[in-house]
C-alpha cells in the first residue's frame, strides 16, 4: 500500500525561493511517508498565463536541466517517487507545458507534455505552449504504475481512459486552476464542484486512484483582478470517494495511503473496461458527427 503525497503551494515570483519552497515541502512528506510526491503545475513560477509576454519564456528550462538535476538528486536521497510539472524548453522557439517522472533511485524515468491546451480569460496558454506530442503514457515506479496528466488534460474523458488502458493505477493531475475574483460569488461552488466531479468520474470509470494537487493563493503578476486559487488539492479512490481534500487558501502537504489491490477488485465488480465495445468507437476520432 503505497502512500502518496500532493504538495499544495503558494507560489511566488521568484523561482528560486519557489524551487527550496517545493524542496522543503517534499521532505516533509517523505518524513511523514510519503513514497510518490506530485507538485503543482508550473511550481517553479506564478501562473503567468495570465497574460501574453515573451518575458516569461525565460522561466523556460530544457529537461533533462537544472531542476529535474535537482529533483533527481533529491528522490535518490530520499528513495521517493517525484513527478514535477515544468515550463520545458524543447528547442528555441519550441515551448511545452511538462511533467517529468522521477523513479525513487533518481532515474529520470520520462516526461509527459500536456496535450491539452487551454485558451480563455487569463488563462492565455496557447501563447507560451505547443501541445504534447507524446502521447498519453504510464510509467512503473518503485511504488505503483502511474500516469500523469496536467490540468486541462483533467475534463477530457478520452485521456484518462487512454492513460489507464496503459496500465495506470494512480492518474496524477498536477494542476492550477482558480475563480476569477468577480465570478467567484455566483460561480465559484459550482466551477469547484464541476472540476472535482469530473476527475471523480475519471477515478470510477477507470478503476484507478485520481490524485490532484493544486495551488493555493490570489497571484496578479501584471495587476489586474489576478486568479484566486482554490486549493482543494485531493485524492479519489477507484469509487470515487475523496480520500482527502486540503483547503482552499493554506499551503499544505498531503499523505495519503492507497491500496491498488483495490483497482481488480473494482474492475470485477464494476467491468466497464471488460464491457467497452471497442468496435463502436471509431467515431470518437471526428471533431464532430454532424
């Protein structure tokens, strides 16, 4: 039964005190024994997003670079699983929003490149990322099989059952989403609401864990109204019941222990992926069936 632990952060403009932020946070859930630790999306920075500007292609970094360096020092020492997302620098020119997998002996095990890219108020991703080219994959760790996908990838359907159809037992979202302060009254219960169900839905139709950090914090890098992140970073069982949840405006860190003999006795019990009607499903790759 391996624990997992969900670094829910503030993050600042400063990458470096964000980089021994995160740091020390991983060490304290491997203190309380945590075994695989997944960041935040993009931890090194705030959510820059928010706006377009070539400035920010300079918190870009290749990986293998500096920080998987760091990390991968970090988990051999620590003999734990690390999934980091990163603003990875590809080729000049060529920028992607990544997680990089990191194996409990500091073997640089993969990366996955978020497929989906959003493109809405303050959330201007399109501009700073090209979409993954990877493909949705699972690596095994020391620990369990896992997956990783990244924020925007979370509402779509078709990438969790891809990524769990390659052997995931725990589907990691790292992520940064929050309310716009002047949606936050009327919309904002209803848009958590939507997002948690969503990946809870995930967790029941794949028969796998759903683990989803988060940060927390209002960041308005360039003035303006900024984004009020909502935390509630939390784990989902293969019945979709949330194991944990953190809150929504304190940094923290969560362990949770996850038992993956679980996945086959839900999939006996609940055999969507014994039932799926493969042939029937050709029509999924067409934008629409007009």
């Amino acid at each position: 039964m391996p624990e997992i632990g969900l670094i829910q952060m503030r993050c600042s403009l400063d990458p470096g005190k964000n980089m021994e932020n995160a740091v020390a946070l991983i060490r304290e859930a491997a203190q309380r024994g945590a075994q695989i630790v997944c960041l935040p999306e993009l931890f090194r920075s705030v959510y820059f997003c928010q706006s377009e500007d070539h400035k920010y292609f300079e918190y870009a970094e290749p990986i293998p670079g500096p920080t998987t360096e760091r990390l991968t020092k970090l988990a051999k020492e620590l003999k734990i699983v690390i999934v980091a997302s990163l603003f990875e620098r590809r080729a000049a020119g060529l920028y992607h929003n990544t997680a990089a997998i990191i194996d409990a002996d500091g073997t640089l095990l993969g990366i996955y490149r978020k497929m989906h890219i959003p493109d809405d108020p303050l959330f201007y991703e399109k501009f700073y990322f090209t979409p993954g080219d990877l493909g949705f994959r699972s690596w095994q760790t020391r620990y369990s099989k896992v997956g990783v996908l990244v924020c925007w990838d979370q509402w779509y359907p078709e990438a969790a059952r891809l990524t769990a159809l390659r052997g995931a037992e725990l589907i990691f979202y790292p992520t940064a989403i929050g309310w716009h302060p002047s949606e936050k009254a009327e919309l904002g219960e209803r848009q958590h609401s939507s997002w948690e169900t969503v990946q809870r839905g995930h967790a029941i139709a794949n028969g796998c864990y759903v683990a989803v950090p988060n940060r927390v914090g209002h960041e308005a890098p360039d003035g303006g109204p900024g984004l009020e992140f909502w935390g509630r970073s939390f784990v989902a069982d293969p019945s979709g019941q949330v194991l944990a949840r953190g809150s929504d405006t304190d940094p923290e860190v969560l362990v949770v222990s996850i038992d993956t003999k679980a996945l086959d006795i839900q999939r006996t019990h609940w055999p969507f992926l014994r039932d799926r009607r493969i042939e029937a499903y050709s029509e999924l790759t067409k934008r629409f069936i007009d």
